[in-house]
C-alpha cells in the first residue's frame, strides 16, 4: 500500500512556475487556489490508499486482453525450470498425479466457476481438445472453487468439458509458484519442464502460437 507522505516529489520547474504563477494572484483568488489544491492532494490521498484499486486495474487490463482483435487474449510470460509434482484430487476423490501425464505437453489451468473470463475460454478449450491428439497434449482443468465438487460438477454438465477437471487446493497453487489471478495456464513441456505462463483467457491463436509449435503443428 502506497501511502501519501511517500508520493513522488513534484519536479523542481513545476515548482518555481507554480510560485511565481501565485506571486501574481488577488487574495480571492489565493484562497480559491489554496482549496483546490488541497482538494487534489485529498483525492490524490484516498486513491493511493484504497486496496480495491489494483484488482479493479486487474480487471481493465484482463478486459483489454479479450477484446484486442486479431491477437492472442493471455498475457504471456517465459517461466523455466521443473514443473512440481503435484497431485490433486478428481471430482470422484480420486488422487490424480502429474507423473500420469509425462510425454504429452500439459496445459494446467487455474480456474473458478465464478470467474466471467474462466467461463469464457472453456468454449476454445473444448474444441482444442476435440481437434488434438489428448495422448500428445492435453488440458489440466485445476478448479480453485472453495465449494468443492458439488460446485464444479454442474458446470462441467453445462458447458460439456471434455478434459480432466481437477480440485487445486492453496497449496497446488504454491508449488506452481503462486497464482496471481484468474484464469491462469501454465505450459508445460514434454520433458516436465515449465515453457510458459500465461494470465487470463487462453485463446485461439495463443493455441497457434504457443502450444500447436510444440506438438509439431504448423499453420
């Protein structure tokens, strides 16, 4: 948290145009100043200082994201070294490890139910799924919902997900290094090692460009 004492001090020429600027002003006039100045360090104050402004950037920056046409929706980011080996559980409870997926590329993605940009991309994931070989590449569905199964299972019926779909508890999203938002996919190769990461809604062409290149795919 940013607090006003620790604002960026205003440049020097600023300063001296601003002095020379109230040298000039009636005493009306210097005081309707005064007030608008202390008007603007007060909204400059609260703005600095309300928690909620970071995830509502979030949000603008993930919307901008999805609509930028012609181009990839996930912003995207080079990770290197071993992916963990983590297990999680199936909406039957069954443990599900990762050493079950060696050999293929593996796209894990954090998700909720109640995330809009989750909901969004679930549509391209099915049709990736249906268009490629599942024994050379397949999608990891690893819900953070805190309601459970009984949450997840509806909307797995509704939206006819056709890939594995996962409980990823706090400590999953840990041994991926933390989970800055929702939805986010990590790519991992076939040798187990991290190739990318990537932050909001999976789309078409980050297919083409990310993942179709490492199964041998070319347009």
């Amino acid at each position: 948290m940013v607090s006003a004492s620790s604002a960026p001090p205003v440049p020097e020429p600023w300063n001296k145009q601003r002095q020379r600027t109230v040298a000039v002003l009636t005493p009306g006039e210097w005081s309707h100043s005064q007030n608008l100045a202390f008007s603007s360090n007060s909204i400059y104050a609260w703005v600095v200082t309300q928690n909620w402004i970071v995830p509502i950037l979030l949000i603008v920056v993930m919307a901008f994201l999805m609509n930028r046409p012609g181009q990839g929706g996930s912003l995207f980011t080079k990770v290197s070294g071993p992916a963990p080996h983590w297990v999680m559980n199936d909406l039957e409870g069954k443990s599900v490890h990762a050493t079950n997926f060696l050999g293929r590329v593996v796209l894990v993605n954090f998700w909720a139910t109640w995330c809009p940009p989750c909901r969004a991309e679930m549509r391209d994931f099915v049709e990736f799924t249906k268009n490629h070989d599942t024994n050379r590449v397949v999608i990891i569905g690893a819900s953070a919902d805190e309601g459970g199964p009984q949450v997840v299972k509806p909307f797995v019926t509704a939206y006819k997900l056709n890939f594995p779909i996962l409980m990823a508890d706090a400590a999953v999203m840990e041994q991926f290094g933390g989970v800055p938002g929702f939805p986010t996919t990590f790519i991992i190769g076939t040798n187990g090692m991290f190739i990318s990461r990537h932050l909001g809604p999976m789309s078409k062409a980050d297919f083409k460009r990310f993942v179709d290149p490492l199964i041998g795919l070319r347009d």
